[in-house]
C-alpha cells in the first residue's frame, strides 16, 4: 500500500547549491543573474548556459529547468 508523503514547500533557491545544477539541454555550466535576493536566498533571476545560450527563469524561488518547448505558457 502506498503512502502518500506530505508536500514541503520550496523555499528560495540558494546560491550555494546552484553549482550541483547543469543545463538540462546540453549539460554545460549554468551563469546566475539576480533580479531579486531575499536574506541570501534567489527569488527571482535567470540561470544561462554560456554553452548552448538557453535560459532558464527562477520565479517564486523556483528555477524553471524544462526546456522551452516544455515550459508552461
């Protein structure tokens, strides 16, 4: 029988743990850029791939990792 576990809420993505994060299209090396910070923790910005130029939205502390034509509308 399964369980069903209780939701956590994300909180805002850490810096620090932003270099355990690749380019899901190409697998290279991801460039913050900050919009909005909150006691060291990234609300908002986008992460960018020098490699293939993809970017990718940080949003509510969410980074959006789909490829685009995954992404929600």
């Amino acid at each position: 029988m399964l369980r069903e576990r209780p939701c956590r809420s994300i909180g805002p993505v850490r810096p620090d743990l932003l270099d355990l994060l690749a380019c899901p299209l190409c697998k290279g090396d991801l460039t913050l850029s900050v919009a909005r910070e909150d006691d060291g923790e990234i609300v908002a910005g986008t992460l960018a791939c020098a490699a293939c130029d993809e970017r990718y939205p940080i949003e509510d502390g969410i980074p959006d990792l789909l490829p685009p034509d995954l992404r929600g509308a």
